[in-house]
C-alpha cells in the first residue's frame, strides 16, 4: 500500500469514526445536561469526556478480537447486531431525540452519561469493535488509531467550544445537522448489515 492509499484508508476512517462518535448528537446532549453552568466548568467537563472517549474507543479498537474470542462470536454476527443497533441510533437522531434535565458540574458527568452513552454507545462500541478486527495489518491499525484519535480530537473541540457554536449555530442549527448525522450513519449502518449478510450467505 502506497502513501495516497494508506491517506486515503486514513480519511476514510477518520470520516467514519467522527460521524460514529455522533458529534452534533453529543453537542445537543451536552448543551442540554451543562444549562445554567458557566464556560469554564464546561471546557473543563468537555476535557474530561474526550479523555473516557479516548480510553474507551481505544480497548474497544485494539481489544475487539480478544472480546470475540471469549464470547464465541463471529464478526458477522457482530456486524449484523451492530448495524441494527446502529441504525436505531440513527434514527433517533433523524428524528432529534434529545435528553432533558439540569446537572450541576459537582454530579460529574464525564464518564456516564456523556461519555457513555451518548458518544460512545452500544452501536457506537459495535462498529468500533468490528472495524478494529477487520483491520488486522499492523502499520494499518497504527494509521486506524490515528484516525480514531483525530476524530475524537474533532468531537472534543466541537464540545470545548459547545458556548461559541451555540451562538453561531442556534438550536435549530444544531438540531439540523444533528438529522444529517442520522442519515449518513443509516448509511454505515445499512453497509455493515449488507456485509454481514453477504458473508453469512457464502
């Protein structure tokens, strides 16, 4: 593989990880769990989920094979569950499914619920899981993990600066693009079916 295909495997990756992890779905969330909470308990809140993200994403992606193994399940039927799973989400995002309730930065919020599940939830950790088996070459798995981490990067900042784009986007704004994220990962998970399928019928 020469570097504008291992850029190219890059890029894609990094496009599928950042839509995975749901990040105007995260935002909305996030907006909604920090009112009343000024910008600065907020920033530092937004450091902490993208660390648990990160950790998290990360045992997924590097441990997906060992976790098969031990429970006797086979990538296919891992991608057919994922996808299915993957595709409610989407569609609770189609159709803006928002949480509701205040929370004050003392309840630490990070880790559960912003974290997980909001950003990385059971869908989210199915497709992580499968992509991190079906990459099984070593230089591609380093340049998948810097795909993940530049993705989570993305998502991060776009909740470090959650008063700013607030301001920019609106709610509407966000809410709109929240629905084009439904539909892009209806798309990731229509393909991860399809594929499941494809290889349970050979």
């Amino acid at each position: 593989m020469n570097f504008t295909d291992e850029l190219l495997f890059f890029t894609n990756t990094f496009i599928k990880f950042f839509f995975l992890l749901t990040p105007f779905f995260a935002l909305t969330m996030f907006l909604a769990m920090t009112e009343g909470m000024d910008n600065a308990d907020r920033k530092k809140l937004s450091l902490k989920i993208t660390f648990s993200v990160y950790m998290s994403c990360l045992v997924l992606f590097l441990l997906g094979k060992e976790i098969f193994s031990l429970f006797g399940i086979t990538i296919d039927a891992f991608r057919i569950g994922a996808g299915s799973l993957l595709f409610i989400t989407a569609a609770g995002l189609v159709h803006s499914k928002q949480a509701q309730g205040q929370f004050s930065f003392e309840d630490d919020i990070a880790v559960v619920p912003l974290a997980i599940p909001v950003i990385v939830g059971p869908a989210t950790i199915g497709a992580i899981l499968v992509m991190g088996v079906e990459i099984e070459e070593f230089r591609l798995k380093i340049i998948g993990l810097a795909a993940l981490f530049l993705a989570i990067l993305f998502v991060g900042t776009i909740l470090y600066l959650s008063a700013y784009l607030e301001n920019v986007l609106r709610k509407k704004g966000i809410i709109i693009i929240s629905k084009i994220t439904g539909l892009i990962l209806s798309a990731l998970a229509a393909q991860l079916v399809f594929t499941g399928i494809k290889n349970f019928m050979k």
